[in-house]
C-alpha cells in the first residue's frame, strides 16, 4: 500500500505554517506555537484509534513532564469534533494543544488522506513531523503501523540533535578563578 502525502513534505523543507483552532477554540498557527523551538506535530486518526491512544499516554507518562523545561513543543492534529478533542485530551492528561481540522481543508491541501474508514471517513494518515525550530522538517515517521510510530526515546534524540544546533547548546559565560 502506497501512503501517500504532498510531495513538498520531505526533509529538509519547511512545514506549512498552518492554523487551526485548538480544543478551546482558539485559532492557533503553528509558527506561533512553536515559538522558535523544535516540535514533534502529530497527526492523529481520530479519537477511536487505540494506536492513537497509546502513542499519546507514552508521550504524557514520560515526555509531557520534560517538555515543560526543555522548550520543545508538541502539537496534535486530527479531524475530530470539539467533543471528541477535549473528551480525548481530556482522559489522556494531556496538555499540550490538540488542533481540529474538522472541514479537512488541511487534510486534503497535506494529501495525508486514509480512505480506509469506512466509518469515520477520510482521517489522516498517522505521519509524526519533527520540525525544526522555524517548521524545518528534520524528520519524518509513519505511523500506519504503531511501531512506524516515535517512541519516546527517539523523540528525545531528535530534540536533543535540534537543539544542539542552536548558539547557546553549551554554556559559554564567563568563569570566575
């Protein structure tokens, strides 16, 4: 099976700077949350995937806690309803921001489409972006399979390779004798 998304998506070259309304229904663009730092931006089935699930309670369990000091970012992306998003959120604890594209224009404009659901519709094709801290994307996962999915591990690597290229990786101030 072919998975399929908008030639543009490679490695390499910038990510869309997209917005989204989040599960408050806040408009959000993704440059903006990024906030100049590196970020991993997920593109969820929808809510009743336990794929899904699982990936997000392994990321609250052991990486939510770290990206609250290490600046890094992450991001969600799914079609689902404002119920759904805040139900989903909501029961995984988790609390970074969940983006609904519930019209599918950015589905569609990403050609990450899954025709395979015959009950929920075109959903997303589980794709995990690790963007660099201007959208760069530094990587990419495929995550049809759970195990084409990041781990929590190699999440913290690529952070950890994103950010050891910034200016200020090593402490360089002034030392007293």
């Amino acid at each position: 099976m072919n998975y399929p998304m908008h030639p543009e998506l490679k490695t390499g070259r910038k990510f869309p700077d997209f917005q989204l309304p989040d599960q408050d229904g806040t408009v959000q663009q993704l440059s903006k949350l990024l906030r100049g730092f590196p970020g991993v931006l997920i593109f969820s089935r929808g809510y009743f995937c336990p794929k899904d699930r699982r990936q997000a309670t392994n990321y609250v369990q052991y990486l939510q806690p770290e990206l609250r000091v290490n600046y890094c970012k992450m991001i969600t992306v799914s079609v689902d309803n404002k119920m759904h998003t805040v139900e989903t959120r909501e029961a995984l604890g988790a609390d970074w921001p969940f983006l609904m594209d519930t019209d599918r224009k950015l589905l569609y404009e990403l050609e990450m489409v899954d025709k395979t659901d015959p009950v929920h519709g075109d959903i997303y094709i589980p794709y995990s972006f690790v963007l660099d801290r201007d959208r760069t994307i530094y990587k990419i996962y495929n995550g049809w399979w759970f195990a084409g999915r990041p781990t929590v591990e190699e999440i913290r690597m690529d952070f950890r390779a994103l950010l050891s290229r910034r200016p200020d990786w090593i402490y360089q101030g002034e030392h007293k004798k």
